[in-house]
C-alpha cells in the first residue's frame, strides 16, 4: 500500500474517534445514528478498512462536518479555520 494511503487512513480514524468522542458518542450510537454497523465504525477508528464515500457521508453528517474534514490532520484543519 502507498505511504499517502496509510497516512489517511490513520487520519481518517483519529478524526472520527476525536470527534465522536467530543460529543460523548459511544461507537454504537455513532453506528446507529450514522445507519452503518458498529463493528464497521470500529474498523475505522483502527484504520482497518477502506470506506466508500457514502459511508464517510453518513459519519460526517452524524459529526456535524464535512466528509472533507474526516480527511484532514487536525492540524491542517485548525489552520484552514485560523
């Protein structure tokens, strides 16, 4: 797999797990509330599986951002918002 591959799929997981944890959601109620299973949202906060972009639609909806700020280091994302 390519460096910039595994580089967004760790980024991807620490979004999501960031946020979900922000807002004081459990894997399951992000599952639930998102209409995907909750062994897939654990599959995705380990940086395990590949999601289609539906997927990372709903979990983006569900954390109030974009499915381009899922993508984004936390750090490229503060400095966007600065």
């Amino acid at each position: 797999m390519s460096k910039g591959f595994i580089k967004s799929q760790r980024i991807l997981a620490e979004q999501v797990r960031g946020l979900r944890e922000s807002k004081g959601l459990s894997q399951e109620l992000l599952a639930l509330e998102a209409e995907v299973d909750r062994t897939y949202v654990s599959q995705i906060e380990r940086g395990v599986c590949n999601p289609s972009l539906l997927v990372l639609s709903k979990l983006a909806d569900t954390l109030g951002v974009t499915s381009a700020e899922l993508l984004q280091a936390k750090e490229q994302h503060r400095t966007k918002n600065t």
